[in-house]
C-alpha cells in the first residue's frame, strides 16, 4: 500500500492521476485490440454490458465516500463532480431542472488521442450511453440518459466544434 500518510497532498494527487491515466489509456489499447481481432465481439451486447457494470460499480465505489446527504440532481451532480469524467475530462455540467441535468465534455482527451492515432474519431457513443445509464442508475435507479450527441454525430445548432459530445440525464 502507498505511504499516504507521508506524502504531501500534491504527491498523492500526482501519482493517482497517473495512474488514472495508465489505465485509461490501457483501457483504449484493449479496446482497439478487441476490435481489430475479434471485430464481432466488439461489437456485442456482452462488450456493451461491461460498459454499464463498469459505470454501476464506479458509482457503487463512490458511494463509499460520498457521505453527504443529497437527493434528487444534487445526488448525481456530486456523483459526476467525483467521477472519472471529471478526473479526466473538462466537463460542462447544467442542471436545467430539478429533474434534469446537461453534460458536454469539452475538447474530449480521448477525441484527441484518436485525431493524434490518425482516426478520424473515436466512436464512443453506444458505450457511452451505457456506461452513463450503469453509473447514473447506480445512483439513482430512476435516472434516464438521454445521449444529445457524439462523434461522428452533428452537433445541434449553436453547439460549437470545441464540445465533444453532450448528455442529458434526468430522473423522476
């Protein structure tokens, strides 16, 4: 286990984001492997599966501490505020209502790294919406997401090129 206890708060930040960062990135590696040799696989309901438990049990991770006592589009705002999206991501994050709240990621990394691979995009929409709906049901069973766009879609109107891709997410 790390010494925690003796690093400075900038040390363990550090190390914990490049760590994150080595295994998102082995993440894509493993996602391009499948791909390329099992195209069908990659393609499957099973594969899209792993995307929704992994969004359940990061929520489920979370949980064990976020202790504040919050409801409702508070509850998930905190949620996605700790989230891998916000390690990772330059997140826009609205709450329209009471029962609703945007997501747009702006300049997404991993919309860079594809453009950096020589791909055009990285196709991240159906996994993104179950990744999403695994880890908001996980905290809150009525949350419904609703996927607003994602590469290669077109953004809708008065979206501009810098935001990446934009969710809504809603509960009852």
């Amino acid at each position: 286990m790390f010494d925690i206890e003796n690093w400075s708060k900038e040390r363990v930040h550090e190390v914990m984001l490049e760590l994150l960062t080595g295994f998102n990135y082995m993440w894509f590696l493993m996602e391009e492997w499948l791909k390329q040799h099992c195209p069908e696989k990659a393609k499957s309901e099973e594969f899209l599966a792993l995307s929704g438990e992994f969004g359940a049990y990061e929520a489920k991770r979370l949980a064990r501490v976020i202790q504040e006592p919050l409801t409702g589009v508070d509850r998930l705002l905190e949620f996605l505020r700790h989230s891998h999206w916000r390690a990772f991501e330059d997140l826009e994050i609205t709450k329209i209502s009471d029962k609703q709240i945007s997501m747009r990621t702006v300049g997404c990394t991993a919309q860079k790294a594809a453009k950096k691979w020589g791909v055009e995009y990285y196709p991240c929409g159906d996994g993104g919406l179950r990744l999403r709906q695994g880890f908001f049901a996980a905290v809150d069973p009525s949350a419904r997401v609703e996927r607003v766009f994602t590469p290669p879609d077109e953004r809708p109107e008065g979206v501009t090129e810098e935001i990446s891709c934009q969710w809504l997410i809603t509960i009852d």
